[in-house]
C-alpha cells in the first residue's frame, strides 16, 4: 500500500537546493527509503528532472556493497556527473560506509550537486551532524506514520481504526500483514532481530539479558515520573532482586534515545522557567512497539493515548517538555504545605506555547476539576487545553481552558491552533 508523506515531502521539497546536506533520520523501518527513493524521486521526475541526473545509491543492497568503500563511492559520484545541469545525490543507509563524513563534506564542494541521505546509526545522527558537517548538516527527523497518515489508509471507523493504532501503532510495513497474529509476530521480530540485536552489537552491550529487561520495565511505565534510582529499584522488584546499576541505566537509555527508540522528556518549572533534570518521562517512538515488547499482555489505553499525544506533538515539529508547577495549599489544620503539581505537556514552537492535559474520561465533574486543577495555577495567558477521548466540538470554558476532542487534535494539524 502506497501511503502519502506528504508533511516530509514538503520539507524535503523545501529544502531543495540549500546548499546543506539534507539527512533523513529516524528508527529503523519508519519509511526513510521510501520516501527518499519513491515519493521524492517521484517528485524530481515530475518537475522535469531527468532520471539520469539522480544518483541512487542504497548501501545495503548487494549491487552498491563495493561503493561502501568512500573512494570507490566518490570517483561513482564523480563519474555520473557528466554537465552543469542540477544533479541529485540519494544515499541510502550512509553510516554502512567507512569515513563518510569525507565523502559528504567533498560532496559540498560540487556545485550542482544536491545531497539526500538517509542513516539510522545514532552516532552518525547526534555526533556527526554536529561535529564534521559544522552546520552545513541539514536534518529532518522522520516517524512511524502519525495517525492521520494511517485513518487516510484504512477503510473504518474512527473508534476501530484509534485501536488498532493503540495497538499495533504505525510502523508502514504493518499494512503488509492481515491478521492480528501476523502484525504482533511483526513487531516483536521487528523489536529483536532490527532493535535490540543492531543496538547490542553497535555499542557492544555484554548483558543483552538485563538490557532487554530494562526495556520490559520502560515499556510497562511508559508516562510515569521516573529516575535511574527508581528504574533501578523497579528493575530489582521486578526481576527478583537482580540489580542494575544507575550509571548503567543512564547508558542504556542513551543508547535508545539515540536508535530514537524511546524519547526521555524532561520536566520544565513553569513557575521558575527551567528544567529540572529528574524525574523525566519516557516515551516509545511507537505504541506498537512498546506493546510488542509486552507481548501484547499490558494495555492501558490511558497511558497509550498520552504516548500517541506526546508522538503527535513532536511529529507537528514542537518542542515538548513535561511541566511541573509548586503551590502552597492549605491543609485542614490551617497551616500551609508546598505540592507540586503535573502538566502533561509544555509545548512550544517559536512564539506560541500551549499547556495540555491528557485526559482519557472526564466523566464527572470531580475528574474535570482534578484535569483542571495544575492548569488553573499557570499564571500565563498561553492557551491551555484539555485533550479528552471523545469526538466532540471544542469548547471554550470560562475559565480560559478548552476541551478538545482527541479525534480532532489526531486529523486536524490546526487544531492547538483553533482550540
């Protein structure tokens, strides 16, 4: 099935031309390729580009396993330019090749040459851009399909098709498989054999046992307040007193933030306007993997819908942080204690900042209150909102929060924006 990318092909069609090597990055298995090589080729043929003056080269194919070597690839490259038309340089998976920060970077020095890349090596995606392309790096983070790329690809309704998404997520290739068993032996071969095994073998993880351990632990607290002492705890309560140490786990959640496996968020002092560095949360780059990585034993569609919310945010291009704001409240003795209180997200992109709450049910007005109650605190005039599981019209209250249905905020981008 041939799903439309339309929010990265823009970007890519934007960034045309800019003189900045535009890599595309992003999990393992989330449709970099296909975007690259199918949807903006397609484009490029299109808009008049000759097939002749794309260059395609896909690393991990056997017919390109030669131009692994950054001599060979380079005099390649060289070697197709043959006028001063405009050429279009896709290479698929760099990081298979040794040295390719100098193969890159010569690629800058060739005028009509415009260079796409894709990579999943987290060194290459963190370490690299930042230290051998020395801003000339041009990076568009791609994710499973949000989804609205998934509602536009299956026929059915909204309440189905938001639990399937629950479940199996948006890996692309699930559209590939029929039946419920077919996409959960997907994803839990995709987990092991794509996942686990590149990251233990990448960063030479000697206890493969307790890494996939901790996963289960991640994977079973995801949107839970957490820190490497508590993780570390959890970990001994759960795996009968085998101990893990915190620096250890510090290590293990770097390695699958860089695989962009998992994001750590960090809370933000609204009130005091910085971060603070623990607790954090943890959030899987998809629902279907993070349940795969249960057996598809543990679902809690509350914890699940602030996990897709949190996706949703960061695929609209926000910066997203959990918020944290401290209140004095008095106690039934009269005196006063300090309480500090939850924003589920601080959102922000340029000028605009928004402050959300996940909000499964709200069946009762005590759980409206209770949703409401860190809102009422923000002293601020930024939009704040209440995103609930309902398909509903926004409704502005007068207290200045909106309740947004979670339909509308999953099919319309704008719709932070008319809340």
């Amino acid at each position: 099935m041939r799903i439309k990318r339309d929010l990265y092909l823009n970007k890519l069609i934007k960034h045309k031309h800019n003189g900045f090597i535009k890599i595309i990055s992003g999990v393992r298995r989330s449709g970099k390729s296909f975007l690259l090589f199918e949807l903006f080729k397609e484009h490029l043929l299109e808009s008049g580009i000759k097939n002749d003056h794309i260059i395609s080269i896909a690393l991990d194919n056997r017919k390109y396993i030669k131009l692994q070597d950054p001599d060979l690839c380079y005099e390649y490259i060289e070697s197709n330019i043959k006028d001063n038309d405009m050429y279009y340089l896709f290479i698929d998976e760099v990081q298979l090749m040794n040295n390719f920060e100098s193969v890159l970077n010569g690629c800058l020095y060739i005028k009509n040459l415009d260079v796409y890349v894709t990579g999943s090596n987290s060194k290459f995606l963190t370490t690299d851009i930042v230290t051998e392309f020395r801003g000339r790096g041009d990076e568009i983070k791609i994710h499973p399909l949000s989804f609205s790329e998934y509602y536009s690809a299956v026929n059915g309704s909204w309440n189905k098709a938001l639990d399937e998404y629950l479940t199996y997520g948006g890996m692309p290739a699930l559209f590939s498989y029929d039946t419920h068993t077919e996409k959960e032996e997907y994803l839990k071969r995709l987990f092991y054999e794509t996942y686990i095994k590149d990251l233990v073998e990448r960063n030479k993880i000697k206890n493969e046992i307790e890494f996939s351990e901790l996963l289960d632990v991640l994977a079973s607290n995801i949107g839970t307040l957490t820190n490497p002492k508590k993780l570390s705890d959890t970990f001994s309560s759960v795996q009968n007193n085998k101990t893990i140490s915190e620096p250890t786990i510090k290590l293990y959640l770097s390695y699958l933030s860089n695989a962009f496996l998992i994001n750590k968020v960090l809370r933000y002092d609204i009130k005091g306007k910085k971060y603070l560095n623990t607790p954090f949360k943890c959030y899987f780059i998809d629902t279907g993997l993070r349940n795969a990585r249960l057996n598809f034993r543990q679902f809690e569609p509350t914890h699940l819908i602030e996990n897709v919310i949190y996706n949703e945010l960061c695929i609209m291009g926000y910066q997203v942080d959990v918020g944290n704001i401290e209140i004095r409240e008095q106690n039934q003795d009269k005196s006063y204690s300090k309480k500090q209180l939850e924003v589920d997200f601080v959102v922000n992109a340029g000028s605009k900042q928004y402050y959300i709450q996940s909000a499964y049910m709200m069946p009762t007005l005590e759980k409206q209150q209770q949703e409401e109650k860190s809102l009422l605190h923000i002293d601020n005039s930024f939009k704040k909102i209440i995103i609930v599981n309902e398909d509903i019209i926004p409704r502005h209250q007068e207290n200045g929060i909106t309740i947004l249905g979670l339909k509308d905020f999953l099919l319309n981008k704008n719709s932070l924006d008319l809340a």
